[in-house]
C-alpha cells in the first residue's frame, strides 16, 4: 500500500463521528489506530521479553548492577545526544514513511542479538553496541510514534489514545517478562532475542493495512535554517510545556532506574533469580496497566495531578526501598507502576495537548530526550550507588529525587503563573487546585492547565 500523499487527505467522516464518542476504548473505533494498536501490543511484547533477556543476560555475564545501568544507558545515550533532532525529522518527514523504517531497523537489532547469543559468542560489548544502535533507531522511532497518535485519532481523542498507548505497553508488559523467564530457564535467551526481532513484523503489516485518506491531516513543517532552536524557544517560553518536562526528566533520570533496582533485589537481597526478576516486572506492570486504563477514563489532563503523582511517587520508592521481606517490596511495586504510570501519562498528555501541530515533534523529542536521554546519566549514577552502597540506597535515592523534584516543580508553576493552591475538602469537588492569585491575570491559560 502507498505511504504517500494520501496521508495528507482530510480525515474521513466516520473518524470524525467514532473520535466524538467517549469510553475508555473510544479511540479503538477508528480503524487506522486499531491496526497500530494491534502491532504495538505484538511488538511491545517482543520488546519487553527482550528487555529482561538483555538485562539478566549482561548480570550473568559480569555479575554486576554497574553493568546492567551502562547497558541502560548506552541504549539511552543517543537521545540525549540526538533527540532534538529526531523532533526535526519527525516535524519534516511523512511520520508513517518514517515509522516503517524505524521499526524495521529495530527487529533487525533483535535478530542480530539472537544471531550473536545463538551461536554461542555473545560478550558484553555485544550487548553494549546493539543496545547503542537500538537507541540510535529510537531517536527518530519516538517523536514519530508519539506525535503520529494524532493525526490517527485527531485532537479529540488524543488523551484515550496516549492513555491507551500506555495501557497497550502495561499489557504487553505483563507477558513478555513471563514469557522471557521461560525461555531463559528452558531453551535460552538467544530464542527471546530472536521472537523480539520478529515481533516487528506485526506493526509493519498494521502500517501498510491503514487507510492514508483516514489520517487526519499532518502539518508538515519545510526544511529550514533554526527549527531546533525554534523549537528550544517555543518550549522555553511555555511555563505549562518546560515544568512538565523538568519534572518528567527528573523522574526518568533517577526515579526509573527499575532494571537495576529489581535484578539486583531479585538476585542480591531475595536470592529469588531469573523467575523472581520477571515476577516483580510483572507486578509493576499490572500497577501500570491499571494506571493506563485510569488515565484513558479521565477526561482531561491537569498540572496538579502530575505534581500529586509524582510526589507519591517518590513516596512509594523510598517505603519499598526499606521493605524487609519479599512479600511486602512485590506488594508495593503495584501501586509504583500505577502512580509511576500516572506521572508520565500525566506529563505526555498535558504537553502534546499545550503543544502546536506544527511543533509537536519538536516539542516532544525535547520531551523523550529528558524523560529517556536522562537515563545515560542517572542509571551509572544509580548503579554505582547500588553496588557500593547497596541496592536499598541507590533506590531510596531515586525515589528522593523524583520526590523533591515533584515538590520543586509544583512550587514554580506555582511562583512563575502567579498562582496559589486551594484546598477545598468538601465532597464532589477537586481536592487540590492551582488558582490565579489576582483573578483576570496574564496566567490565567496556565490556571486552566493547572
């Protein structure tokens, strides 16, 4: 099916009709999402049994968590470096062209680890190279996917539809590491790399399948001189774009450091090994599911739900960091995911929706930079923590970090919009509300926000 200039038709009516219907499902109406959706969870599954593969497979070769965080952060390190320039890209090229490139490059990683595990010569810079190129790919892959949503969905139903992307890779998140921690104890892990790389095929079909004259019509922004730093300034001069941006980096930084925190509590402090390890991201997968199917209820995005969010947050990693038996640290990584889910479906939706078409992949490659690109800092950090001063700190620490940036971050939207809080308690209305401190004010539009 041609990828071309159909893609810039007018939407259909019947996607018009279907994005006005509310639910937790709305957006699963329209048929051109349906069929992402239906790759997606196919190769979200892939991917997350290639994941805790990678991961057990590195702590088995070096019996290091230091050695788990660089593989974390080789994987992330180019969106640090590149990321705003994937936005550029994302902003100039067909996102559908640019998505069947990005995912076709991404199953071939996943075949070439299974190539290199199968044969039996497998070394950890191996790993370490193809987790780089995975991250190169991502570079582009992210900004494209997430902002491709909307010209799927259209404005209406961008919210369901970020929610249940989330809800899509909680779910796939609940059978990869099952699966994985079969294979890995049955046949190996070279046949998880390989069902990865293969699992790809399934939204490249989905991309060909959709109808381009359903897509809602993309702003396709012409190669020009100073789009990145258009882009820096647009965001820069936004207080409802760059605070949530701050907060999801420091979160992604230092509070998202699970492939560390749970092999090394599965291994070091539980001694449960690689079954014990795909349980835990089991059950923070269920939290985060629930929180995707939450977050697809809600009608809207508020500023004061991502500041409450990750608060909890933080809350939760510091208590499960002290947890003294296995039982009550699996307990708590339920609501982890849930509240840790919550912030960053709170974070995506507020910014793609305070964003403009035409800068939207800009606005969020600068988003998955700090939110992914943060991780090349923040996993060694944290590794090195965990491994000299034990995994209890190095997540207690995280946990910190994300609590007194959520805090930071809630006291300046609160300072720069010239708001205050309201507390009101009475049943039926909000609890926590940002409000103008002189009613008519030049920040109103962020109070709405709020």
């Amino acid at each position: 099916m041609s990828t071309g200039s159909g893609a810039d038709s007018a939407p259909a009516p019947t996607s018009t009709h279907e994005s006005k219907r509310g639910g937790t499902f709305s957006s699963l109406r329209i048929r051109n999402y349906r069929l992402f959706a239906t790759g997606a969870v196919i190769s979200n599954t892939g991917t997350w049994m290639s994941r805790i593969t990678q991961d057990w497979l590195v702590l088995s070769l070096t019996g290091s968590a230091a050695a788990v965080g660089i593989t974390t952060a080789l994987q992330f390190l180019p969106m640090l470096l590149f990321g705003l320039y994937g936005g550029v890209i994302a902003d100039r090229v067909p996102k559908r062209k640019l998505l069947l490139a990005s995912q076709s490059a991404l199953g071939l990683c996943g075949i070439a680890l299974a190539a290199l595990t199968l044969s039996g010569v497998v070394q950890v810079w191996h790993v370490y190279l193809i987790a780089f190129l995975l991250g190169m790919v991502t570079v582009v892959d992210n900004p494209a996917r997430q902002s491709f949503v909307s010209e799927m969905v259209g404005p209406d139903q961008l919210r369901n539809a970020v929610s249940l992307n989330s809800a899509n890779f909680q779910s796939a998140r609940l059978i990869g590491p099952a699966v994985a921690g079969v294979l890995i104890t049955t046949v190996g892990s070279g046949w998880a790399f390989l069902l990865n790389g293969l699992s790809f095929a399934a939204p490249l079909v989905g991309l060909l399948m959709m109808r381009p004259h359903e897509l809602h019509k993309p702003t396709v922004v012409p190669r020009a001189k100073g789009q990145l730093r258009e882009g820096l300034r647009y965001v820069s001069g936004r207080p409802e774009l760059i605070w949530p941006i701050v907060l999801i980096g420091f979160v992604g930084t230092f509070g998202f450091n699970f492939p560390i925190w749970l092999t090394a509590f599965a291994d070091e402090i539980f001694h449960g090994g690689a079954g014990m390890y795909s349980f835990f991201n089991i059950l923070m997968a269920a939290g985060s599911l629930v929180g995707a199917l939450l977050a697809a209820r809600r009608g809207s995005s508020r500023l004061r739900m991502l500041v409450a969010a990750g608060t909890v947050f933080g809350l939760l990693e510091i208590v499960a960091s002290l947890s003294p038996s296995v039982w009550l640290f699996a307990l708590l990584l339920v609501p982890i995911g849930m509240i840790g889910l919550t912030t960053n479906i709170s974070a995506n939706t507020s910014v793609q929706m305070a964003a403009d078409p035409e800068m939207r992949g800009r606005v969020m490659s600068l988003y998955m930079m700090v939110f992914a690109g943060g991780t090349p800092v923040g996993a060694p950090i944290v590794g090195w923590i965990s491994d000299v001063y034990g995994v209890r700190t190095g997540m207690a620490v995280g946990g910190a970090l994300s609590l007194v940036a959520a805090l930071g971050v809630g006291f300046m939207l609160a300072r720069v919009g010239g708001l205050r809080i309201r507390v009101d308690l009475r049943p039926g209305r909000p609890h926590l509300r940002f409000v103008p401190r002189e009613p008519g004010g030049p920040r109103e539009e962020l109070a709405a926000a709020a």
